[in-house]
C-alpha cells in the first residue's frame, strides 16, 4: 500500500514538472534570453541613431535686393556712398512688404542723401547707431530695428533663425569679394537675410555689386570683417566693435 501511495505521488510531480522541461510551453518565459535580447535592441538603435545625420538648420529671408548704384552710377558720389542707404532701403520695404525695383531704389537712394545733407550736414559713412537713427527710424520712420553691440557669430545666427533680418558695418577689404573694385571699400555696409549650416556660410545681399544677392560669405570671413565705423567721411576706425543692426517685422 506504502508503495503505492509513493508511485501516485512520483507520477504527479512529473505530471507536474512536465510543462517547465519543455520549451514549447508559451508561459515559461527565460529572463536571462529575454534581458539580453531588450539590451542588445538598444544597443543597435544607438548605433543606428549616431550613424543618421540630424538635420540642420538653414535659413533664408525674403528680402529683396537693390545694387547700391542701380543703374551702375559708380562715379557719383552718392552712390559710392551708398551702402547704408542701400542696406536700410531694402530691410525696410521687406518689413513692410513693399515692392522694390531699380527705379525705386534710385529714386530712394537719392533722397535718402538729400535728406541726410539737409538734416545733418553730410551724407557719406555713418555709423550702426546712426544708419538705424537717421535712416531706418529717420527717413522712413520704422521703429522696429535695434542696435546690438559687441556680438558674436552665434548672435547672428539666432536672429535670422528668429527670422529677423541683420545689417552689418564691415571692412569689405576683408571680404574677398571678387566682384568689387579691389580692393574693395573700406567702410560698407551688408544686409544678412540667412544662414547655411551646411556650408557655415551667412547668406547675404550685398549692395556693393550687381551680383550680390543671395551672396554667400564663410561665417568666420564675414565676422572677422565686421567693425562698426564713425559717422562722418573716411573717419579713422580706433575701436573695433562687433555691431549688428537687428529689424524685425512689425
């Protein structure tokens, strides 16, 4: 009877045991095997995740673009002067969503030099504080623009990205632009409507030749040759100073 009682007994454990030595029981479930396999499916959408490029950030405003001299006057005096005059004309009607052509622009450029002598003397270099108080905020009355003194290239970046426009004083010596008449002018002015992280190039309209839209310039090249220079007419530069001219849309 004893030995009975203990053969019932040794068949239910192994009825019992049965389904935990066989792997084709679907609840028995082996931790180790699982814990690895989780382990190395983030260990290869890591790698995979470093080896797809992130996407970079490019900007580029739609800001129209006049040459400084539009009909190619470089003789005259005003024109030749006329980077600033030139820089704040076409910020300005982008703000205000104007159309601008030549004929505009020629038109503008004149009387923004006439309006210069007769309020202030002269109408040659001026100044960032002075091109965004006696043109921008002076002769076209727009109020929305700001001067941002000693910047860096990163400061740039982030207003285009905000998606304002930038103007820059700058030694165009130092540009290397082909397109000027070398060695190019000294004291100018450029306006900065975007930015290619790709490349690390500021994407310009420069008035300073007829090819200047849309002009691209290596980010250290253009920073290196920004300085803010006196008002006044070839005034010696003592300090330089990183200045941008910052305008926003209203």
């Amino acid at each position: 009877m004893y030995k009975i009682f203990l053969i019932i007994i040794l068949v239910i454990l192994i009825l019992i045991g049965i389904p935990y030595l066989t792997s084709e029981n679907e609840d028995y479930i082996d931790m180790p095997k699982l814990e690895n396999k989780v382990v190395k499916k983030a260990i290869k959408e890591e790698v995979l995740l470093k080896e797809i490029p992130l996407k970079k950030e490019n900007y580029l405003l739609d800001i129209p673009f006049i040459c400084q001299a539009p009909y190619a006057e470089w003789d005259n005096s005003i024109f030749q002067d006329g980077c600033e005059e030139a820089a704040s004309l076409m910020v300005v009607y982008w703000a205000l969503d104007k159309k601008l052509d030549k004929n505009i622009a020629q038109e503008e450029i004149i009387a923004m030099a006439e309006y210069q002598k007769e309020e202030f003397g002269q109408a040659q270099d001026t100044s960032a504080e002075d091109t965004n108080k006696r043109l921008i905020k002076g002769y076209f009355g727009y109020s929305n623009a700001e001067v941002k003194r000693n910047i860096n290239i990163s400061d740039i970046i982030k207003e285009i990205g905000k998606g304002n426009a930038v103007i820059v004083p700058a030694n165009g010596q130092l540009l290397g632009n082909p397109y000027f008449t070398q060695p190019g002018p000294e004291r100018h002015n450029l306006l900065i409507r975007g930015y290619n992280e790709d490349t690390q190039e500021f994407i310009t309209n420069d008035p300073g030749t007829k090819r200047g839209e849309e002009y691209h310039y290596n980010k250290d090249i253009l920073y290196n040759a920004i300085r803010n220079y006196p008002t006044g007419y070839h005034e010696p530069i003592e300090i330089i100073n990183k200045t941008m001219i910052v305008i926003k849309k209203l």
